[in-house]
C-alpha cells in the first residue's frame, strides 16, 4: 500500500508544518486518511479486526506525533479504533444471534469467531451488549478481559480452526471493513455538519436583549449566533479581537455582513465590558477529560473575568474536540509558541535582540503561545452536537465515543507486535 | 519603636500619620499648644469664625481674615510647624527602611478609626463625664458670657488642644526622625482637624448645650488634665472620637465643595450644545457610537488637529504656551499622567507670568477665570486626568487665597513659585519615594510583571537594576497603544532582562511570576485603581494566581471619587486605531468600517480594578492597603490645598 503511505506522509508533513488550521479541518482529514488506510488495508481471513486496529494505530502513532498539540488527531485516531471495535462486536452479536437461533451445536465455531474460543456465545453476547450499551460500573468490571483480549487473543485462537469455514469468513471481513468504512463516513458527515447540530441549540441558549461576549473567531460560534439571529432573536455581541491573531476582526466583519449588532473591543477592555455582558460564547480547541477546556489564547483571562462577575462561561464543542486523555500541566505541555513576529517588529528590535550572539544570554524574550487551559470550574456549561452538558459529566460523554484501550495510543502493546 | 507605639496607644489619635512624620525640626522649648493657636486663626478661611480656644488668648490673636498672607508666606513665616519646603525638597530622602513600619502604622490606624467610629456616639458623654473639673482654665472659661457659646467654643478647643499635646508628645518621641516636610503637614493636618472638629461638634455642642448647658463649662477642663499627666485612656479616646468627628463630617460648606461638580454627560444633548458654542476645537461627533458610552465624549479623530494648528495664529483667548500644550494632548505627544500633569502646570506658569490683571478687575477672580477656560480648553483636546484636576484645584485655591494686598507681580511669582512646588514635591519628589519604597519589594530572583508603561513603574525597575538586584521583568502590553514596547526597549537598552508578552498570554506568564507592579492614573478612594485599560485583568489574572500586585501612585493623584466599573467614567479613544493593526497588513477585515452600520469599535482608554485585586498600594506617603486610601484623601487632601 505506497500510495496510502505517500499520503500519510504528505499529510504528516502538513501537520509538522502546521499547514492545516482548525481542530474540524484537522479531524475531517485525519478521518478521511484513515478511512483510505483501512480501504487499502488487505484484511487477513482472521482477525480482521485485530489487523485493521493496527493498521490504524501504526498510522495514528505517526499522525499524533507529527503535531502532539493538535489533539485532534488522536481524538479522531481513538474514534476510529474505537468504530472498528464497535463494529467487530456487533457483527459478532449478529452472528451469536444468528447461530443461537439455528443451532446451539455450533457453539465452538462461534467463539472462534469472536476470538473468544473458551468462552460460550451467552458470555460473547453479554460482552456485545456490554459495549454497545453504554458502560455501567458492572460492564465496566465484566468488560476489561474482553475487550483487552480482542486484537490478541485472535491470533493465537485463529489459526486453529481458521480452515473450516474460510468462505464464510471472507463475507464477513468484507462485511466488517464495509460496515467500518460506513461508520467513518458517518463521522465525517459528523464533523463537517456539527455545527449545524450545535447550532439548532442557539435559541434555547440565547434569549432578546442578550449581551454576548466572545474572544477570537471560531466557525461554531459564528454559525451559533447567527442561527439564534436567523431565529428573530435580537442580541448584541462584543467581540474581543483575540490579539496577536486578531481572529476577532474576522468573526465581526461576517457578524455584521449577517446584520448582527456587533462591537469590536480590544482584550485588553474585556473586563471593563464583561460586567455588562449576560453570557460569553466561546469555541475550544480541545476539550480534556476532566471537563478542562484547551483554548485559544486569552479565554483564561476571559473566564476569570466572568466567574467574577457572575457571567455564564459557555463553550462550544463538536464531539471530535472531546479529548479523552486528563491534562497535566497544560499551559505547558499541551502549548505550542507561535513566532516573535506576531508581536514585535524584528525591523524596529533588530538591535535589541542581538543580545543572543554573545556569550551573554539574551536579555529579550518574547512569548506567544497559542491556547490557554481554562480549568473546569470556570466553565459554565459545555454545548456540543449531543446537547448541552456539565464539565464534570465530560469524563462521561467520552466513554460513549472512545473505547478505554484506545487511550494511549503511541505505546504500542508489546504483544501486538 | 515599641515604645512610641506604645505611647500611641495610649494617647496618640495621631496614629493617622500614615506616611513620615518628623518632629519640629526646631522645637522651641516653650512652645506649647496655646502658641500653636495662632497659625491656626490665622489660616482659617475668612468665612470661619475661628472659635477661640479660650477666651484670654482669643482676644489677644483676633482672626484677622487675611488668610493668604500666612498661606503664601508659609514657607519662611510659620512660627510653629516651621515648614521649609527648600529643606524638604532638597534635604531629606525617606529612609529605605523605613517602609514596613508604615505598613505597620497604617494598621494601627485602622483599628484605632475603627475605634473612633464606635465611640463616636459616646464621645460626648465621655467628654462630659470626665470627673477632674477644674484646672487651669476654669476660671478663664467660667468668666466668659454665653454658655451656649462657650460650650461650643470650648469644645472645639478640647478637640485642638487634644491634638495639640499629641502633636507635642509626638516630637519629644520622634525626634530621630528625618523628613521635616511630613511634620508640618501633620501639624497643619492637625490643625485643621481640630478646626473642622470644632465645626463639627459646635453643632453637637450647641445641641448638647440647650439640653443640658451645665455640662458646658466643664467640657473644657478635660483637655489640661489629659496634657498635665499621662492621660487616661478615656480621654485619648474622646480626643480621637473628636478628631474622627471632624473627619468625617465637614462642615456643610466645607462639605459641598467637596463633592466633586457632576460630570458633563454628553447624552445629555442641551448641555452639549451649550458646551460646544465655547469650544475651540472644532469637533465633529463619531459615527457608530457605541450605545453603552454615549455619555462620553468621543469625536471624529484626525479633524481636529490640522484645524487647531491652522488657528495657532489667531490669537484667541488662549495663551500659546497652552495652546501648544493642548495640540500635544490631541495628537497624543505627552501622554502618561505625570507628564500631562506637568506640561498643564508649566504652560499654567508662563500663562500666568505673560498674565497682566485688566483694568477694574482683581486677579484672583479673572485669572481664575482665565485658568479655567485654559482647563475647558484641554478638556476640549483631550479629557483630564485625575491628577491633572487635583492639580488644578490646587492652583485655583492659591489663587483665591492670594492676599489682596500682594501686588501683581508678587502674586505672579508666588503663583509661579507654587507651580513649581508642586511639580516638585507632588511628581517629582513622590516619585523618588515611590522609588525607595517599592525598590524595598524586589528581591533576587524575582520575576517581576508590569503592564504597558508606568513611569514609577520603570524607575522603580531602572533603579533597583541599579542598585544591583537580580530579577527579570515581563512586560506585558496590548493594543492599540502598545506602549509596552517603548517601555520594554528602554528597559532592554539599560541591560535588563526583559520578557514581552501579549495581554492574552498572561495566564501562561503569571506561573514564573513573583510580583507585579502596576501604575495607576488615579486611585479612588474606594481603592478602586483606575488605570489604563487591560490593568485590571493583569490584576485579576494575578490574584487567581495568588501573585501579590502593587500599585504605584502618587498621591496626588488619588481623589475621593467612587466608581464601582469602568464605565459610568472613561475615556475613548481612537475606533480607527482598533480597526488598523500596525505591522500586520493581512489583518485588514475592517478596513471600511464605518460604513457598517452594524459595527461599532470601542477604544476603551481606562478601566477600573477592583480593590480586593490589590495587594498594595505604594505611594508617597507609605505604602499602604487599598482600604487605606480613604484616610489618605481624607487627611492629606487639605495638603494639596497648600500647594
């Protein structure tokens, strides 16, 4: 598969080089490459669940290390993983079923199939089940064995019996890499369309009269207020222009083109104007596990001022933002600096920056970083295309989109290999 | 030090000296409160009837209302606080070391005011019920006529007498200390309180008088007692209830000047109208006014300029010393508060030496007209700043206060002479305090934050590089004006170590940071800082990072104005300024927006930081907590009166 491979390398080129701008533009090609790779994947006539994971994990391992920041990548990476083991199990179920009605002779063959050759198909369907469903503390107890022992445990229970019934498994790994392909395509339409989704929520959130503040520019919360405008609703927004990018100047000229009252302030005049502002609307970049919110730049400063004042502190989010790892030292480790240049004019500096070229250090600094960790406990409320939701009930929407083996993705099992 | 503040406790009310006090530099070994009775006459405004202290004396310094002559002369005529501003200036720096004590003081004063509030009511029982009778005075006291005016009289001169022994006790104590100046303002602070404490309690005392005017004549003998032996506790508490009386209530007249005049509000279309009929500059109102501010004054910028320069040459009423002074507010030349406040005074000084009193006219009242036409027209190019108006309500009661018998060029040099003091001693001296104190803050290693650019703030940093300290400073700035990167290029030029950031990334900063320093355009006496826009989010970020931020202000620059967000008062700037970023010509969204009906740009100029953001306010007279600031506009405002 070269062609798959010049791809991934072009596309982890782009990354490196920051080319591709924007968390939604990032997963829907994120998960448009992945989707070719497991089309170009040639699926082994066992375990093809278990080939496919790790086609996709050795991608993803490149994808997220080309760009560790841009946490949608691995996002979308464990979506796919997590999609694949989804769809595993639920042909596996409908296979159980299947059989169960036929004949209960088959038992065997059955748990071959799954993988699972100790186990009865009563125990594989209550596991099926238990991934579908959402995980309850008791799925969760049954569940670790299980699904630990889906990609490994197959290979080794495979080639048993893998003879036997050869035609009917190619149907069926043609039928899983179909059904995968389908479900990746859903995801794509997902993210391109989540703004729609969040959208639609805008006039429950946004009521006449309303004084909106927001920081910088961001696709979801343009398309958010102009729904609520498209509903009759008249509201006035401030927009905080989000230096150094000046994002801002952006997102009020399409405000006003969409016949929205709105006024461009400097960030620095954000708290003057805060306390007459009844909501702030933000996009994120990322948001962690813990109900944390990666952000652009400056929405720290933003949510302090509102948690002050007492103004609800709401971020939008398609799924594909939710992150499932918990951050650590995000200011830090999940920053990335942007070039002197957007701050200071090297021309005007030049003689005062030279400082370096001596054995002395140098005496100017700049920083720019790029996203700002706003802590769970400013955060209002979180609204993504699933409805609105609580920063603490975060950890649980993640369990829906991303299975828990999925979570470290770079270290690769040492029995996988 | 413990023992004076012992001795405090005990007798001093005076714990309100919250910067430098000193001792007389000569204390004349007579002296005793009664002398000190005649500066104190003497400077009453004519309007006040001095109560007299006690009879005898009273007849002898009759208040001739001829008040400036002791006000203008002050520096080389006053007999008792011996005021020497030449000495003051020039002699004394404040001890380094000094500042941590003040802090102390500054508590102190606290609890005490607080004590005096709660006493307040009962100061008169107290005063009352005070058992030893009879001592010197009595018989003095007994002899005059009307008991009605005699309680009131005489209780104002336990107020002063009270402060009087204070004050005499408070030098035999301090006399080490350096710094004259503070000790002439204290007695002359104290003076006054014990005047307006005497106004005060006049009322009460006539009221107390017609209930029970037995309790007149006795109120008196209080004061010889607490001055003879260690005083009471009792009467120090009266004594300070007496001077919190004062302080707190001024006298009606005194009252309603305080109050500052409202503000114009420039929603408010007929007065509008009325105002721009006197105006020199020529200005057209903004388009897309943002409807929050639509009682500020915003204007279309950039018109105003080219006309004003073509009128150089007309010479209208306004002098050209303020006329150039003016241009360079509008285009923006001079800005920073001190350096407008002392461009104001110098172009004030040459109007009023090129000034010539007109026929069958006084120069008070037509220079002071004058001053405030050249006051209207600054405002026309730019509004004032805190500091400036303080100022120029200093250099307005001069005025007034000039003696009728001072001819014109007398006056003219006096006035000039003023000018110069306060330029002197209220900015440029402040400032060298402010240095001292702040430089006691920084420590090595210390990674030290300020926003955009204070003057204080980068002679606190240039001094304390050298003085040899190693710390790193992180200048943070935002648009539109950036003045960060001047700051930071002076500081980098002079060999510090700088890190410039953008307001946005204060939250990444604020990790390594160990102290911000922040400059303030004025202090109101809420605490809240009024400063330029973005301070109070430095603030905010500061203290969610448990960083302690001190302001540094003069206080000159302090007024007892409120103001609880930072937009009921402001200033706009510039909405071109916002749509334009310099440097970046791919960010050109804006380019045409004033054809936008929906957009508005606002240039916010100040914001207000909430006092509980404030770990420390850092000025002239010490540095003190943002609560403080109401005792320093309280007691220090009659200074500026001084000049």
């Amino acid at each position: 598969m070269p062609d798959v491979q010049v791809l991934v390398n072009d596309f982890i080129n782009k990354l490196r080089k920051r080319k591709i701008e924007g968390s939604q533009a990032t997963s829907r090609q994120t998960a448009e490459l992945l989707r070719s790779v497991i089309s170009q994947t040639r699926v082994p006539y066992t375990n093809q669940a278990g080939a496919l994971i790790d086609a996709v994990r050795a991608v993803g391992e490149q994808l997220i290390a080309a760009n560790p920041v841009e946490l949608a990548v691995g996002n979308i990476v464990r979506r796919v993983l997590h999609i694949i083991r989804e769809e595993d199990l639920s042909l596996a179920t409908a296979a159980v079923a299947g059989l169960g009605l036929s004949s209960v002779s088959d038992d065997e063959d059955d748990a071959e199939r799954d993988n699972h050759p100790v186990l009865s198909a009563a125990v594989v369907a209550a596991a099926a089940r238990s991934t579908l469903r959402p995980p309850s503390l008791q799925t969760l107890l049954e569940d670790v064995p299980d699904s630990g022992a889906v990609p490994h445990t197959s290979s080794s229970g495979g080639d048993s019996e893998g003879k036997s019934k050869s035609a009917d498994k190619s149907s069926r790994s043609r039928k899983l890499k179909h059904d995968v392909i389908e479900a990746l395509n859903e995801l794509i339409q997902d993210i391109t369309t989540c703004h729609e989704l969040i959208a639609e929520q805008a006039v429950e959130h946004i009521h006449q009269n309303e004084v909106i503040l927001t920081l910088g520019s961001s696709r979801t919360v343009l398309e958010f207020l102009c729904a609520a405008k498209e509903k009759k609703r008249s509201f006035r927004v401030f927009v905080a222009e989000g230096a150094p990018r000046y994002q801002g100047h952006l997102l009020a000229k399409d405000l006003v083109t969409r016949g929205l009252q709105t006024t461009l302030i400097t960030d620095s005049a954000v708290f003057a104007m805060i306390s007459r502002v009844n909501m702030v609307i933000v996009g994120a970049h990322a948001v962690m596990a813990n109900g944390g919110v990666i952000a652009p730049v400056g929405l720290n400063m933003v949510a302090l001022a509102a948690q002050r004042h007492a103004v609800p502190f709401v971020v939008l989010a398609g799924s594909h933002k939710l992150c499932p790892l918990y951050p650590h030292n995000p200011e830090v480790l999940l920053n990335e600096l942007r070039s002197p240049s957007e701050l200071l004019d090297f021309g005007e500096f030049s003689d005062c920056m030279d400082f370096g070229t001596g054995t002395a250090s140098p005496l100017l600094h700049v920083v720019n970083p790029t996203f700002d960790y706003v802590p769970p406990k400013l955060v209002s409320l979180f609204i993504t295309d699933t409805g609105g939701h609580n920063p603490s009930y975060v950890y649980r929407l993640i369990a829906d989109y991303y299975s828990a083996d999925d979570l470290v993705v770079q270290q690769r099992p040492p029995t996988a290999s | 030090m413990e023992a004076r503040r012992a001795s405090r406790t005990v007798s001093d009310p005076k714990v309100r000296h919250v910067g430098f006090f000193t001792p007389d530099p000569n204390p004349q070994p007579g002296w005793n409160p009664l002398a000190s009775d005649t500066p104190v006459s003497n400077s009453l405004s004519p309007v006040m009837i001095p109560p007299p202290r006690q009879p005898s004396d009273r007849t002898a310094a009759v208040p001739v209302p001829e008040t400036g002559i002791r006000r203008q002369t002050g520096a080389d005529q006053v007999p008792v606080g011996s005021y020497n501003p030449s000495e003051s200036l020039l002699g004394s720096s404040p001890a380094p070391s000094s500042p941590s004590s003040r802090v102390g003081l500054v508590d102190g004063e606290f609890s005490e005011e607080s004590n005096g509030w709660f006493r307040r009511s009962e100061s008169g029982k107290y005063a009352s019920s005070l058992p030893d009778t009879m001592v010197d005075r009595a018989p003095e006291n007994s002899a005059s006529a009307a008991p009605v005016l005699e309680s009131k009289k005489s209780v104002e001169a336990t107020g002063k007498g009270g402060k009087a022994v204070v004050e005499e006790q408070n030098e035999v104590q301090s006399s080490s200390m350096p710094l004259k100046e503070k000790t002439t303002k204290a007695e002359r602070r104290a003076l006054q309180e014990a005047q307006r404490a005497a106004k005060a309690s006049g009322k009460e005392g006539n009221k107390s008088a017609a209930v029970s005017q037995g309790a007149a004549p006795v109120k008196p003998v209080k004061q010889p007692s607490q001055k003879k032996d260690g005083p009471p506790v009792s009467v120090s508490v009266s004594v300070v209830s007496f001077d919190k009386k004062g302080g707190d209530r001024p006298p009606e007249k005194e009252r309603k000047k305080d109050v500052p005049a409202p503000r114009m509000q420039f929603d408010d279309k007929s007065r509008v109208q009325k105002a721009k009929k006197h105006a020199v500059v020529k200005q057209t109102e903004a388009r897309n006014r943002v409807e929050l501010f639509r009682h500020l004054p915003q204007y279309e910028h950039g018109t105003q300029l080219p006309d004003l320069e073509s009128k150089f040459f007309q010479l209208d009423p306004v002098h050209p010393a303020i006329y150039k002074v003016g241009l360079q507010y509008l285009a923006g030349d001079i800005s920073g508060g001190n350096a407008r406040c002392i461009a104001m005074l110098q172009a004030f000084k040459e109007a009023i030496e090129d000034y010539s009193t007109p026929q069958e006219k006084t120069l008070a009242r037509d220079l002071t007209a004058k001053i405030s036409s050249y006051v209207s027209f600054f405002i026309e190019c730019r509004p004032l700043s805190i500091g400036m108006g303080n100022a120029i309500r200093s250099l307005k009661t001069r005025i007034t206060d000039l003696p009728l018998t001072l001819s014109e060029s007398e006056a003219k040099a006096a006035l000039c002479s003023d000018i110069e003091h306060f330029i002197n001693e209220k900015i440029i001296l402040a400032d060298k305090v402010i240095v001292r104190h702040a430089v006691t803050k920084i420590r090595d290693g210390d990674v030290l934050l300020t926003y955009g650019s204070s003057c204080v703030v980068e002679m606190i940093l240039l001094y304390a590089h050298e003085m040899g300290k190693q710390f790193r400073v992180v200048v943070v700035d935002s648009r539109p004006k950036l003045e960060g990167q001047a700051l930071l290029r002076r500081l980098v030029a002079k060999g510090l170590s700088c890190t410039y950031s953008h307001i946005n990334a204060l939250s990444y900063v604020m990790h390594e940071v160990t102290k911000v320093f922040l400059g303030a355009a004025s202090v109101l006496s809420n605490g809240t800082v009024y400063s330029r826009v973005g301070t109070a989010s430095v603030a905010m970020v500061a203290n969610a990072f448990h960083v302690p931020v001190l302001i540094c202000c003069e206080a000159y620059k302090f007024h007892e104005r409120v103001q609880l967000d930072s937009i009921c008062f402001n200033e706009l700037g510039d909405p071109d300024a916002i749509a334009k970023v310099s440097g970046r010509t791919d960010v050109n969204y804006l380019n045409n927006w004033a054809n936008k009906e929906n957009l508005q740009l606002l240039n916010l100029m100040y914001d207000a930081t909430p006092s509980d953001y404030i770990s420390m306010i850092v000025t002239d007279y010490g540095m003190i907590p943002p609560t403080s600031v109401p005792v320093i506009v309280r007691e220090y405002r009659r200074d500026h009166v001084f000049i």
